[in-house]
C-alpha cells in the first residue's frame, strides 16, 4: 500500500466506525472484506484510482438501512452525500470526490444504479463478492434471521412447485439474488471470483436440501 493510501485507510476506518450500527453483515469487518476484494481487481485494473477505490469501500455503507426498509433503494444516494460531506471536511482531494460518490451511489444491488467509471465497477463487484462463497453465506443467513425469515419452506426448499421468496425463506435467496450476482460483475476478474464463490453456495444448498428433505 502506497503512502497515501496507507495514510487515508485509518482515517476513513475512523468515520465509517462512527457510523456503523449494530449490523454484523455490515460492520467493519465486511469493509475491510471488501477492500482486499478491491485491491484484487485492481491488479488487473492499473488505470484506476486506488485513493478513490479505498474511499468508497470504506464509506459505502455510512448509511445502511435494513433490507426490508421501504427506502433501501436510496440508501446509496443518502451514503454518497453524507461521504461527499465528510471527506470535505478531511481535506480528501477534491477533484477526486465526485468519483467517490459516484462509486458509493451506484455500489448497491438495491439502487439498480449503473457505474460508469472503471472505479465504481470495482468497488461494486468488490461489495457483491462479500455476499458470495462461505462469509457470504453466513451473511445471508445472520441477515435472514434479524429479518425474522424461516430458514427454508418446510416441504419445497428448492421451490420447485412454488414461487421462490426470499423474504420468508433465507434458502431461496440464493436463486433469487446470489446466484444472479456473477452476470452482474463489471471486471472480467470480478466474474471470475464470483462464479468460483458461487460453486460454494450452490454445493452447501446441495447439501442442506439433502439434510433438510431425510435424503442424507
């Protein structure tokens, strides 16, 4: 890490502290996930900005509201200006910011904001790569039970007879988001990670149907 991204790291840790919540799919730990994504990506990525990159990761999630929250969708938009403020008053380079906002505004599945730079499209696959593989399935499941969902439906796991809801039952999120999410990534990197973090999700569902239905 270079000297000026090894001196903003604390700092923006520090303000993305400040504001977390009690959400441990969430929390610190998911930031610093997401920015050892990052750094990944940006091997392959020489041409981007890592100060932005690092800026947005860590200040992706200033604000979070629950998945279930009517106004989860703008939750990204709220975290871009809140950062916009924030890194203002740090004396983050200007010039830099509306990269940083950019990147935080359309880092979330839930705004369906398209990225347009080369650095929102890495701190996006980053974020997404944190739900998937083994971290990303205890993620859905601690998610799912502060939601109040069962673990799956009781006669149809797979949801072969019936619609899929991921709002009641934490198993179908796989079909219904995680698994769509590797024909999402940006990067050609991105895609790569996430199929591979995939093959665990799907291997585990295999193996809880099997529990779950008697068969194993």
């Amino acid at each position: 890490m270079n000297d000026t991204l090894a001196y903003w790291q604390p700092r923006l840790l520090a303000l993305a502290s400040a504001a977390a919540g009690d959400d441990g799919a969430h929390d610190t730990s998911h930031l610093h996930r997401v920015w050892r994504n990052a750094q990944a990506l940006l091997e392959q990525h020489p041409e981007a900005d890592a100060l932005v990159v690092l800026a947005a990761c860590y200040l992706h999630d200033l604000v979070n509201l629950p998945k279930n929250h009517p106004e989860r969708h703008l939750a990204s938009r709220q975290a871009a200006r809140l950062a916009h403020t924030q890194l203002l008053a740090q004396g983050f380079p200007a010039p830099l910011l509306a990269g940083v906002g950019h990147a935080i505004e359309t880092h979330s599945f839930s705004a369906a904001l398209k990225p347009e730079t080369i650095e929102a499209k890495i701190v996006q696959d980053a974020d997404r790569l944190d739900a998937l593989g083994a971290v990303g399935l205890a993620r859905m499941f601690y998610t799912a039970g502060r939601m109040g969902c069962a673990l799956a439906h009781p006669d149809d796991p797979l949801g072969t007879g019936r619609a899929l809801d991921d709002k009641a039952y934490s198993l179908d999120h796989i079909a219904v988001k995680l698994a769509t999410l590797p024909g999402t990534m940006q990067t050609a990197a991105g895609r790569r990670l996430g199929e591979e973090r995939l093959k665990a999700l799907n291997a585990f569902r295999d193996s809880f149907v099997a529990e779950w239905s008697g068969a194993a």
